[in-house]
C-alpha cells in the first residue's frame, strides 16, 4: 500500500478552513512571516509551495527576504519586530542561515507563541518534555498526522528512525514515545544498521541520504516513513529505493508525494492554531 500525502492535506486543510472562515468574521487572516537570508533554490521552492497552500484556504504569508550579506544585528532587528507586530502570527526562519550569522542567538529571541516551526531552545525543550502548547519542528508533526490518518497504531510498536538530527530525529522520537511506541533511533555510524532496521515494526528514514534504505534494511509487513527529500541529476528521490523496498514491505510512502507534501498543511496548521491562541488571550 502507498502512503501518500494528499488525502492527509486534504483532510487537514478541510478542518482548517472552517477555523480560517471563523478567523475571517472576525477580520483576522492567518499570517505566517518566513524570514529568508539570499536565495537558495531549496528556499524559494518550499516558499512557493506555502504560500500557494496558505492562500487556497484564505491564510496569508509575509516574504522577509533579507540579503546575503545582512548583519546579524539586522536580522536580530527583523525578528524582534515580527516578535511585536501583532499582524504576525507565525514566524518561521529558513535554515540554515549563512555562515557569518548566529542562529542560536535567533534562537534565543524568536518568540515563543510564534515559533510555528520550534525553532526556539524553549520550543525543543518543550517538545521533549511532553508540552502540548508547544509546536513541534512541522517535519516531524507531518509524520505523526499521516500516521493517524491512515490509523497505524504505534503503541507497543518497536518505531526505528533512522537519522538524529534536531529538527526531524530526535523529536520525532519524542512524538512517538508520546504515543507509546518503542523507539530506537540509529544514524550512519550504527553498526550492522540493515539489521537493526529489520527489526523495526515501523522504519521511518530521515539520514538525508538518498536511497540509502534499500532492501536488505527492510522485511514483509513493515510499514515503511520516508522523510527524506534528495537530488539525484534532476530527479527528486527519497532516503528508501522505493522502487525495490515497496515489493517487499507492507506500505511505504513515496517521495515525492509523501511527507513532504503534508508539512506545508502543518505549517499552516501550527500557524492558525496560533492565531486563535492569540485571540483567546485578549479575550
């Protein structure tokens, strides 16, 4: 079975836009600030994709694109502001920023109720503790709401992850202990990895390294989650050869077509639910 992305968009979308028609009575549109530092492609793809998201359910999104010799100070300056504008509802900062630039300090400053994507230290740590006010990294959160959708039961089930990054690994290892799963997470360096993948109940690929989960990581009636988003020559391609992996394991979701196309939804998701967060504070 292929898990695509769509039907868990157009599921999420569907509630969204009863919230964003209540917001409009109200003369309040969803906003989401990216903050962009130059030009890279990868970038300005994914904004494209947002904003095309945002705006087929009446949100809105603000282009902050700042150039690629900006000083720090100035882009302290610019997230401070979006910090105050009450316009603003969601701020998400494209990573990783520019050599010359220190991220943990953005890290540091960028504000709490608006850090739809938890790129804040206070939002990592709330991710790991369990705060349900807290909005995990829009990747891992994707992962979570495709496998609700398609209803795979992840308690008591052994979830190994392959990858340990900040903003996918880790807290979605932390999502799915919520859930009750038994978690593992590997990486590169794991040894004998195609064993320890094989175990797995559920294999979720997030190494940003493309095809490497080939057959020989996976068996019969595994459930199979690429995160991964690679390039090879002009073609898009997953961290899993889907090709040969999807004969052999249960479900798998493709790439692209799979998490990738949920985590735009989720951004808007965070983005809303922080605009009516905020509204309720007033009140």
């Amino acid at each position: 079975m292929e898990l695509r992305g769509m039907p868990v968009v157009n599921a999420l979308n569907d509630k969204l836009k009863q919230d964003i028609l209540s917001l409009s009575k109200q003369g309040v549109v969803p906003t989401l600030a990216i903050v962009r530092v130059g030009e890279k492609a990868d970038d300005l793809a994914y904004e494209r994709s947002a904003t095309k998201r945002f705006s087929s359910v009446g949100a809105a999104i603000k282009i902050v694109e700042l150039p690629l010799d900006v000083t720090q100070q100035q882009l302290e300056d610019t997230i401070i502001k979006l910090n105050e504008d009450k316009s603003v509802n969601g701020i998400m900062v494209f990573r990783p920023i520019a050599k010359h630039l220190d991220e943990n300090r953005i890290k540091q400053i960028i504000s709490l109720e608006k850090d739809v994507d938890c790129m804040s230290f206070l939002g990592c740590a709330g991710v790991f503790i369990g705060d349900k006010n807290i909005y995990p990294p829009c990747t891992p959160k994707a992962v979570v709401e495709l496998i609700d959708y398609y209803g795979i039961d992840v308690c008591g089930k052994k979830v190994v992850i392959v990858g340990r990054s900040l903003v996918v690994g880790k807290p979605l290892a932390m999502l799915l202990i919520s859930k009750n799963a038994t978690v593992t997470i590997c990486h590169t360096k794991t040894l004998d990895l195609p064993s320890e993948c094989k175990r797995a109940d559920i294999l979720i690929a997030a190494a940003g390294q493309a095809k490497m989960i080939t057959s020989d990581y996976v068996k019969e009636g595994q459930i199979v989650i690429d995160v991964g988003i690679n390039m090879l020559g002009d073609s898009m391609c997953g961290d899993v050869d889907y090709e040969n992996v999807s004969k052999i394991v249960e479900s798998v979701t493709p790439v692209p077509g799979g998490i990738g196309t949920v985590t735009t939804s989720v951004l808007l998701k965070h983005t809303v639910e922080s605009t009516l967060k905020s509204l309720k504070n007033k009140a």
